[in-house]
C-alpha cells in the first residue's frame, strides 16, 4: 500500500471568527446538533478520552458523551479500569470529537470530577438491563481467560436479576470534564484549516485563531 499517495481535498466549508458563538458551549452545542442531523455520523456522541498515568504513559479510548452544558461534559465508565485508575493520579484529560465525514474536529481539555451518587444511580438505571448486568460482569481492563469465562458470568447474574432490580456497582460511574481550552477544526482547501482555540480569561473565553 502507498499510503503516501492517499490524499484528498478539503472543502466541505470554512469557519470565521464572526461565525462563532461567544460561549465554546454554545458553539459546540451548534456543531453538535449538526453532526446529528447530518445523518452521516454513526457515532456523533463518540468521543477519544485521553489519559496519562502515574509514569506519564498516555492512552486513549472512545466512550459516548452523556450529557454536556456550561459546569462540564460528562462520560460513564467502571472507576477501577486503566481510564479511572489515570484519572485518580491525574485528573487532567483530554476530549476528540472527529466528526470526519464533516470534515469537522472539537478538542477540549480540561479536569475530570466525579458524579454524584444520584446522578450516577439515574443515569445506570435509564440503562437497559442487559447493559446494567454487563458493567456487573465485567471488570473492566482486567484479564480474562476466555470469552466464554465472561459470558457465563454474565448469563448467571442475567438469571440472578431476571425480576429484581440490578445494583450499581460502587466502583461504576461517571465523570464530568470542567473544561479550560477548547479547539474548533474545519477542514480547509490545500491543507489551510480554520482552527479556533477558546481559552478562560476570567469570567469570559479569549477566542485566538491559531495557524493550521
């Protein structure tokens, strides 16, 4: 494969300074509503959580963004896997949206808090049930024999719970990213993108375009 050769144009759209919104929620909240009306996107709510460890080794991993407004943007996971034991050392992460059908990226980064009790107990409930079983089953990171090891972990508590309801796992839940930069990437002509970084300046965000 010559990967070297493979190239395409930009040029979906462009992106200007008078186009954004002041606030980087309101504005992702607008590219947001378009990835999902675009009907393009399989995964619009996907994003890239990148973490760094107590060796400052970084990974990256997709989850489905849950919820988002001014305090935050928030995700759920099991606590005890690789992403939550990082975020105990190191509560800075990174957020990728690649919406690239649209030609469109958001970087945000910022620190993860943990949700509360209440909130993590509404969400894991609003979950079917079979996925509710699963965040029981699974020790997420941890190695397993064989698929077949998990899948009869899983049936046995799918039985155990058929008619009750399923317990949250104390160590399931999610996290809220309070944001301080964010990034608003739009694919341009001959590689020229339009890159926007929002950054706090006291109260309010400093918009600087940055060179592509």
């Amino acid at each position: 494969m010559d990967l070297q050769a493979m190239r395409r144009e930009y040029g979906l759209g462009s992106l200007h300074r008078e186009q954004l919104f002041a606030s980087p929620v309101e504005q992702f909240e607008h590219w947001m509503k378009h990835a999902i009306d675009s009907g393009v996107l399989t995964d619009p709510t996907a994003m890239t959580v990148a973490t760094v460890n107590a060796e400052g080794v970084p990974s990256q991993r997709i989850v489905l963004l849950k919820g988002y407004n001014e305090q935050g943007f928030c995700f759920y996971t099991n606590k005890n896997s690789q992403k939550g034991d990082d975020i105990r050392g190191n509560s800075q992460v990174s957020l990728h949206f690649a919406w690239l059908a649209l030609e469109r990226q958001v970087s945000i980064a910022g620190k993860a808090v943990e949700l509360s009790d209440e909130e993590n107990d509404a969400y894991f409930h609003s979950r079917p049930k079979e996925s509710q079983v699963a965040a029981l089953a699974s020790q997420q990171s941890r190695p397993v024999d064989s698929r077949d090891v998990l899948e009869s972990h899983y049936q046995a508590l799918l039985k155990e719970y058929a008619d009750t309801e399923v317990p949250r796992p104390r160590h399931w839940g999610g996290y809220r990213v309070i944001p301080d930069t964010f990034e608003f990437w739009q694919g341009g002509k001959h590689r020229l993108h339009d890159r926007y970084q929002y950054t706090q300046d006291g109260v309010n965000w400093r918009i600087t375009r940055l060179q592509p």
